[in-house]
C-alpha cells in the first residue's frame, strides 16, 4: 500500500501547480517595474474602472479559467498603508478591439457578462522598497482578488469592470499600483503667452495632455480660471505668427490668436472643484482622434477664450504620434456612478491573472 504513497504525492503537487498558474499583462512586466502608477478602485478613492485587454497579450489564456486578479504596488519609495474596498468585479467580452473602445461603460461590456466578485479586498501594508528593486508579486506588495465565480476565457477582447467604494476610516491615502505606458513620439508645442488674472509665471492657462497624442485615443484639453466664468475652447491650424486680436478690435490688452483657422469649437464654463479653499476653476474638453492611418504625424493647435473679458489663453501645437499605439489596451476611469468615463490606449495598469487549465 505504501508504493502508492509517492504517486498520490506527485499527482497532488502537479494539481497544486497547475492551480497557480500565472500570466502578466502587458507582455514583459512579470518581473519588470513598471514606469507609471493607477489607482485600485476604492482603496484610495471610489470609482469605477474598466481594463480592456486585447487578444495579442492573452493567447496563452484562450480556453483556460481565470481564478483570480491581482494588481502589484508601484515602485515608488516610501511604505504604503494599508486600505480596504467594497468592490464588484465583473469580465465580458468586448465587442470592439481596445483602440476601438469607447468612453462610455456600457457600451464597452460585451453580452453575457459574468460577476466573479463582489465584497471587501483589502491592499496589505507594504513597506518601502529598496532603490532600483523589481517589485516582487508577493503577499505584502499585492492586492489579490480571488474569483467567486471562475471565468473562462475563450478570446477576444477581455472587459474587466470594476466598481470600488472606499469603507469608512479603511482608506489608504497612497497605495497605488503599478502600471506601463507606451512611449509615443507625440509632441507639444507652446506657441506664445495669453492674458488674464490666471495665467502662471509662463502666461499659461490652458494645457494638453501630451501622452494621450495617439491614433485611437482621446485628447485631453483643460483650461484654468475664474469659478463660473464663460469661455470657448478652440481646435484648429497652427498660424505661423501670433494674430493680434486688438488690430481686429477684439480683446484684452496683448491677446494674439495663435490659430489661423478654426475647425471645431466649444462652449464651456469654469467649474471650481469640490476641494475646499481652491480659488481656481477648470474646464476640460477631450476629443476623439480617429484610429485611422491618415491621423498619423497630423498637426493642431488648440486656444481657449475667455468671455466676457476677451482674455486668451496660451497657444498650444500638438503633433500626434506617427505610429498607431501597440500596447492593445485600455483605460476607462471614471466615478462611481458615472457612465462614462476618461479614456487612455498608451496606459494601463499591469496585472497578473492566476488560471486553471
């Protein structure tokens, strides 16, 4: 009878093995650090997040069953606290590549959509890191959610949508986990100063989010001013000189335009945001570059105008990255009961899926 004993053995380590198989996304970052950081929903604040992963970085998962998620703690050098979160996790598959998904929650989870979790994770106290470590996938540098409800994946374009509430007096104030972007050669250009009570030391009021310059994603502009103030945000062709606009009888006291056509406008107001003691207002507007090959390389600028007062803001040149992103992922981060939310296809975080065969 004891002759058996090692077989048995051997059959239960091999089942405890296959159990804790592991695959890291994006490629490559299983025992690398990634460069940027995103937040775990409600571990430090409540929100919603959805991952979109495309095939390409999950071939050696098509037809096994995903058991678990788990999100590593960024590089950054100091202890992170402890935090916990009621959380629903819910996996879908898309029914567009990641470049082709949308700003829209609902609109990115694909039919029969399964809930594999829902209740309190916690991320662990995790102590500071050693300068240039490789941040291990160990116990106190992760935050684990084990799946309820396995899933098996089959292909194509994983939505993994998670909502996050923060519990009470269980918060972290700094646990962030790890993620990768894609660098692109996009480029930001600042063509001249604006006017007004809120420009900075450099005559700035207006910015662009230079990483999100790429075919397929969303551009992100934001202007700074005056709470409840009206103004427009303007897109069009960079002018190769500032214009003037008093010699046209229009505006402040040294305002230029610094676009030569304008293809597209919108109307806004400055909102001030919910922190207590900020003077200052915002006003955000994000556009949709096609995921089209002719967008590639093209040149825009973007202004902003302040009314009643005919302040500008600073001029700004973008240039869009010449190649199309190749992380095949993406980004929805939005509020809690939002339906929408921002949209990112050069960052996303790094995960580690455990699966069975």
């Amino acid at each position: 009878m004891l002759r058996y004993v090692p077989c048995l053995l051997a059959l239960a380590s091999a089942s405890a093995l296959s159990a804790q198989q592991h695959h890291v996304v994006p490629a490559g970052y299983d025992n690398q650090n990634g460069d940027c950081r995103e937040l775990v929903p409600g571990i430090v604040a409540s929100g919603r997040e959805q991952l979109l992963i495309g095939q390409s970085q999950l071939t050696a998962l098509v037809g096994k069953t995903l058991q678990a998620i788990e999100f590593r703690r960024h590089k950054f050098l100091e202890p992170f606290p402890s935090g916990s979160s009621n959380v629903t996790v819910t996996l879908s598959i898309a029914p567009m590549s990641p470049l082709a998904s949308s700003q829209s929650f609902a609109a990115n989870i694909g039919p029969n959509p399964v809930q594999v979790f829902t209740g309190q994770i916690q991320a662990p106290t995790s102590p500071t890191p050693l300068p240039n470590a490789q941040i291990a996938w160990t116990p106190d540098n992760i935050v684990r959610i084990a799946f309820q409800t396995p899933f098996l994946y089959q292909g194509g374009t994983l939505c993994v949508d998670m909502s996050g509430t923060k519990v009470t007096n269980q918060s972290s104030a700094i646990w962030t986990a790890d993620a990768a972007s894609q660098t692109a050669d996009s480029v930001v250009t600042d063509l001249g100063p604006g006017t007004g009570p809120t420009c900075n030391a450099e005559g700035d009021w207006s910015s662009v989010y230079e990483s999100e310059l790429s075919a397929g994603s969303h551009v992100f502009m934001s202007a700074c001013g005056l709470p409840y103030t009206l103004c427009v945000a303007m897109l069009g062709h960079p002018s190769p000189f500032p214009i003037p606009l008093n010699a046209l009888g229009i505006g402040a006291p040294g305002a230029n335009c610094y676009l030569d056509e304008i293809y597209q406008s919108q109307l806004s107001v400055l909102v001030p945001p919910a922190a207590p003691g900020c003077t200052s207002a915002f006003a955000h507007w994000e556009l949709w570059l096609p995921n089209q090959p002719w967008i590639l390389g093209a040149e825009l600028a973007s202004q902003w105008l302040e009314l009643p007062g005919w302040n500008v803001s600073n001029g700004i040149k973008w240039t869009v990255a010449t190649s199309m992103p190749a992380l095949d992922m993406a980004m929805v981060v939005g509020e809690l009961a939002g339906v929408s939310g921002r949209r990112s296809v050069n960052v996303a975080h790094i995960v580690r899926f455990e699966y069975t065969n």
